[in-house]
C-alpha cells in the first residue's frame, strides 16, 4: 500500500473517530487533511487502482455519513431555536397580561 493510500486510510478512521465523538473542530481540521491526502494520491500516477478505487468509496460513505449527522444536527439547532423563541414570545405575552 503507498504512503498516501495508508494516509487515506488513516484519516477516514480519524475522521469516523471524530463524528463518533462529534468533535466538529477535529472534523474540519481532518477534511483538510482529507482533502490534501486524495489530492495527493491523484495527482500520482497508482497501479495501486483497485485498492485506491476502495478506499475512496470508503471515504466517500464516511463523507455522506458525515454530511447526514451534520444535517440532523443543523435541524435539531434550528428546532431548539424555535422552541426558545416561541417561549419567549409566550413570556412576553403573559408579562402583557400578568
């Protein structure tokens, strides 16, 4: 395996390790890693293909994964913003006719 296909590897269960955690700061700093590791290996020329073919569709189900949890985590923000809001214009209400 070459040194970037083995840094590949690395990285996508670093960054599975992190959404585990939701580490969001570790997240970012191992996508640009990611990002500088397949950049690398594609830019090489790999008779390494099929082995390289693997660990990019793996790295890319850790990406959807990724981007699912981030999503459902965006949501649940936006749910909890709005139940804090509603809460405070039923505060405002009551304090109007309290």
């Amino acid at each position: 395996m070459s040194v970037a296909l083995k840094r590949i590897e690395e990285t996508r269960e670093a960054l599975v390790d992190a959404l585990e955690q939701r580490d969001w700061e570790a997240i970012g700093q191992l996508d640009m890693a990611c990002r500088a590791c397949v950049d690398e290996v594609i830019s090489q020329a790999s008779n390494d293909e099929p082995e390289l073919r693997t660990n990019l569709e793996e790295l890319l189900g850790v990406y959807r994964k990724l981007i699912d949890v981030a999503v459902g985590e965006r949501q649940a923000i936006v749910d909890e913003m709005s139940q804090i809001q509603r809460a405070k214009s039923a505060a405002k209400v009551y304090h109007l006719f309290g």
